[in-house]
C-alpha cells in the first residue's frame, strides 16, 4: 500500500488516463443502449443519452488536457483535474438518478483529487531556484 502513495506523479497518471478511457468508451455504449431492449438507460438517465454523449466527450477531452498537463509535470494539469473531477460529479448528481455506482465514481474522484493535491504539494517542494540577479 505504501508503494502506492510513494509516487503520486505516476498514480496520477494512470488514474486521469483510465478515466478518459472510460470516458471515451462509455460514447459508444450510450450511443448504442437506446436501440438495445433494455431498460438501463430509463432507470439510470434524468437525460436524453444524447446528452450524456456530449457530456462524456467533453469530459474526456478536459481530462486529456488534464494528462497533458500532468505528464509535462505542470501544476496547471492537477488543477484541471481537480476541477473536471468535481464538474463531472456535480454534472453527475443532475443527469443520473442516486444509485449503488454513485459510490463508486465518489471513490474514484476521491482519489483523483488526493493525488492531484499530492502531486501539487510535490511540484511546489521543487520548486526551481531564482535566476540570478544581475
């Protein structure tokens, strides 16, 4: 467990990159689950699933700009991270009804905002010196 919190960069990384994955995986399932017979997309979805495609398509292209940010080590990359994380939740609690997987996305968030905080708190420890004065 304690190689896990070792490296927060790299955890970061796999975290924000898994979730444009599934962001970008989850546009077809939407895209498809109308035309299917069942009842998923009724009793999870407050929205239209087109709606929920554009969501995902957006929050996988802020979160691509997040891992950019992130992989090139800038503070910038965590901050819109933290701030997708939470847009996507808060857009969340609108387009799906309360379920069980709520518990599960709150989790994942959690710990995307933790890594990113430590991410930030180890790239303001390195902090590169002034240049000289001359």
């Amino acid at each position: 467990m304690q190689k896990i919190f070792r490296d927060p960069h790299k955890m970061l990384v796999r975290l924000v990159g898994l979730n444009v994955a599934f962001d970008v995986f989850s546009i077809p399932i939407w895209v498809i689950l109308p035309y299917t017979r069942s009842s998923f997309s009724s009793l999870t979805l407050n929205v239209d699933t087109t709606i929920q495609v554009i969501d995902a398509a957006i929050a996988a292209a802020v979160f691509t700009v997040a891992l950019f940010g992130i992989l090139s080590k800038r503070k910038w990359g965590s901050y819109v991270a933290i701030a997708a994380t939470v847009a996507q939740r808060v857009v969340g609690v609108y387009m799906f009804n309360v379920n069980v997987g709520m518990i599960i996305e709150f989790a994942w968030s959690s710990l995307i905002i933790f890594f990113a905080l430590k991410e930030l708190q180890r790239l303001r420890s390195c902090v590169l010196p002034a240049p000289p004065q001359t």
